[in-house]
C-alpha cells in the first residue's frame, strides 16, 4: 500500500515535464509514460496508477485543470473509490 505523502510525489514528479520518473520513499522508482489520451501517468503495479487530469474533457476538474490546477487521479487496479490528488494534498 502506497501512502498519500507517495501518491503527492508521484503526482509532482507527473506535473514536472523535466522528469520521466517518480521516487517515492524507500527510492522506489516509477517510470512515468504518456498514456493513449496525451495525459502522464505511473502505474503502480497491480496497486493502480495515477494519472493527470485530462484537460480535454468536460468535467468540473477538466474545467479546473484547464485553469492551471495540477490535477491527478489515482485509478486503483479494481476501478473503485478513485482518489483526486491536487497540490493541496488529496481531496474527497
């Protein structure tokens, strides 16, 4: 299980186009890849993956993003209780 101080490294390194990787504690490293939709994401083996928010879409936190607020979904492995990350922390 991955802790939320990881998911927030994870979602920096996502936002910062210098880095291709995310280092969480422990060193642990995650390659980050450009997923079909243009949007950063790291898969976090069978835990899940986190992923920018698309800009492109409709929704309030597209609307957001688009407004310049760094925006991650972390998208658990069996598709539930999906977690936004944002620079503030983790958001309900």
């Amino acid at each position: 299980m991955y802790t939320t101080y990881d998911l927030i490294k994870i979602h920096n390194a996502l936002h910062d186009q210098k880095k291709d990787r995310a280092i969480i504690s422990g060193g642990r490293q995650f390659l980050i890849e450009k997923s079909r939709n243009g949007c950063r994401k790291v898969e976090v083996f069978d835990y899940g993956m986190l992923m920018q928010q698309n800009p492109k879409k409709s929704s309030s936190f597209a609307r957001r993003a688009r407004k310049g607020e760094r925006l991650s979904w972390f998208i658990p492995s069996d598709d539930k209780d999906w977690r936004l990350i944002t620079d503030k922390g983790e958001e309900l």
